[in-house]
C-alpha cells in the first residue's frame, strides 16, 4: 500500500489531534472545496456569506473531529459534513443560536436522520463533481500536454481522425493517450471516492 493512500485511509485517526498541522491541512485541503460547493447550492445564502459559512464548518469539525467515532454503518463520513454544513448555513441565515446548536453531542442521531432528500441530492452531486475535478488535477501532472488534449478533443466527441490530424499524432496514439488517461482517472476517483477509515 503506498504512502498517501495509507495516509488518506488514516486521516481521521490523525485529525483527532487538533494540533497535527500536516493532517489538517490535508483535511481542509481535500474537504473545503467540496464544502464550498455544498453552500454554493444552498439558495437561500448570498455569496458574501458562503465563506464565514465555510469557517464555521471548519472551526465545528475542529472542536468536534476528535471525540467523533466513524461508523461506517451509520453513514458515510461526507454525509456527516454535509449535515454540519447544511445546518451551520440553517443556522446562519436564521441568525439563531449559530454556534450553541452544535453543544450538544447530535453526531449519531444526526447521521441517522440524515438530510433532506433534495439537499442529499446537491450534497451527491458536488462530491461527484468535486472527485472527478480533483482527480483531474491530480493526474494532470502525469501526462503530457499533448496526452491531456487528446483526452479532452475525444472526450467532448471530437473524431479520432481529426484529433490525430489537429495534434500531429497518430490516430491509434490518440486512442492510446485516452485509454492511459481514463485508466490514471479513472484509479484516482476511486481512491477520492474511498471512505476515510
């Protein structure tokens, strides 16, 4: 097992200690992005109030990460952000009570009521978009500019001909250069997707 997928499986053994930099920066690192995406959906916040949301779900994970237990038969770890976040912005908009809500020791019985099935709905689809964009920037790197760009031509329909003729390839290079490309991806997302452990 490598270095970073044992890490990514340990991150939330690692965050229990508040003070683990590396682990927290991983942490924010990964999750922000799709916690921006999850407020982004949420209509009733303007845009000016998306980040102190943000900061909000950030600072509950913090107090609250260390003394919370994974149990994967209650719900996925994302699913319980994506209630943290869904009632931090709740909260926000009504201006009640913002912090004192989250006092209580609600993470079980929480995960078990889970979100409304139209916002579990939002809070799926930007996770998908959310793994399928970081994997792309993941893998990016890997691959040659040339390699990238004939993914992309083909993946948004462009004919394989006309691809080879537009890069200078090869039309069987081009179909090589996908499949090298759908296969890095397509090993990234599943890892992405992969529950912490």
């Amino acid at each position: 097992m490598s270095q970073a997928k044992n890490t990514r499986q340990t991150l939330l053994i690692k965050i229990r200690d508040q003070y683990n930099d590396d682990a927290w920066e991983e942490f924010i690192s990964f999750y922000r992005p799709y916690i921006y995406r999850v407020v982004q959906n949420l209509n009733q916040i303007q845009a000016v109030d998306r980040e102190d949301i943000i900061q909000e779900v950030m600072l509950i994970a913090w107090k609250k990460l260390p003394e919370f237990e994974y149990q994967a038969q209650k719900g996925r770890f994302r699913s319980w952000l994506s209630v943290i976040t869904q009632r931090t912005a709740n909260s926000f908009y009504h201006k009640n009570k913002k912090a004192s809500f989250f006092e209580s020791d609600f993470e079980a019985e929480e995960l078990q009521k889970g979100l409304p099935p139209e916002i579990e709905q939002i809070c799926q689809q930007e996770w998908e978009k959310h793994v399928a964009e970081t994997a792309w920037a993941n893998i990016s790197s890997k691959f040659e500019e040339k390699v990238l760009l004939a993914f992309q031509k083909l993946a948004s329909g462009e004919k394989g001909e006309q691809v080879a003729i537009e890069l200078g390839l090869s039309q069987n290079s081009v179909y090589v250069y996908k499949k090298r490309v759908m296969a890095a991806l397509q090993k990234e997302i599943a890892y992405l997707d992969e529950p912490l452990r």
